[in-house]
C-alpha cells in the first residue's frame, strides 16, 4: 500500500461532513512543497487532498485551520482523474490520513510576537530558601 509521509501546509480550513451512516469525515487539502528554489524564488508544491475519518475528524476540525503545519501520513495514496466543467482533463493524489500531528501554528498567529512572561517570585538561592514541597 502506497504512504504519502511529510510536513504540509494547509490549504483550506477542514470541512466536516458525515457519510449516510453518520461517519465524520474531514477533508483536508495538503501543499508538499519538495525540491529546489525557482528562479521565483519559490520551491515546487504538490496539492493532496487527505480525509481524516472518525471522531478525529470532528475533534480537530477547529485546529485544522488555512496555514496550519502539520506532519501526515497518508494510507492509500493513489492518483484520480477528474473532468472539468469546461472539459479539460486533470489529475490529483488522495489519500487517507492515518497519522497526523500538529507541527506550528498557522501563519497568522506566527506573526504576532510574543512577550516573556515575567517571573512571579525572585528565584531561590539556597535550599533554605525553598518553601515549597517537594513534589515526588
């Protein structure tokens, strides 16, 4: 069985629907980028369209959001043909997310700095000056 394994972007927010036996399932398009820079500066992107089945895919839906850096494996990675409404002929590789793990956050919260968080209490210098349990 052919696996598709990677970082990818999403391309779109996660649309969930549910099959006439009343499975979730989320689609999922993925950008693979893979190669080397252009002349444009940009590096090749292979578009999959992945599903994610089950109660992952209602569970996530609100954290698989456009921009989103996310590690998958696809199951039964495979080629469709399709035809346009014009005519034209095209193809596309689907497959089945069996593993997906969230690896940043997408591009509109990246840009946001964030700000340290100030210490609550001056650090202790000695033992003696711990006051708290010990945990263990």
């Amino acid at each position: 069985m052919p696996q598709f394994i990677g970082l990818a972007t999403l391309g779109r927010d996660a649309e969930v629907r549910h099959t006439a036996q009343g499975d979730p399932v989320a689609s999922l398009s993925l950008a693979f980028t893979y190669g080397k820079k252009g002349t444009d500066g940009k590096r090749p992107t292979q578009w999959v369209d992945g599903s994610l089945w089950g109660q992952r895919a209602e569970a996530l839906q609100p954290y698989l959001l456009k921009g989103t850096r996310v590690y998958v494996v696809l199951d039964e990675a495979h080629e469709e043909s399709y035809q346009t409404r014009d005519g034209r002929s095209g193809s596309k590789i689907v497959g089945r997310i069996s593993v997906i793990e969230f690896a940043g956050k997408p591009a509109q919260q990246q840009a946001a700095p964030q700000a340290a968080p100030e210490p609550a209490q001056r650090p202790a210098t000695s033992l003696a000056d711990m006051d708290d349990p010990i945990p263990f």
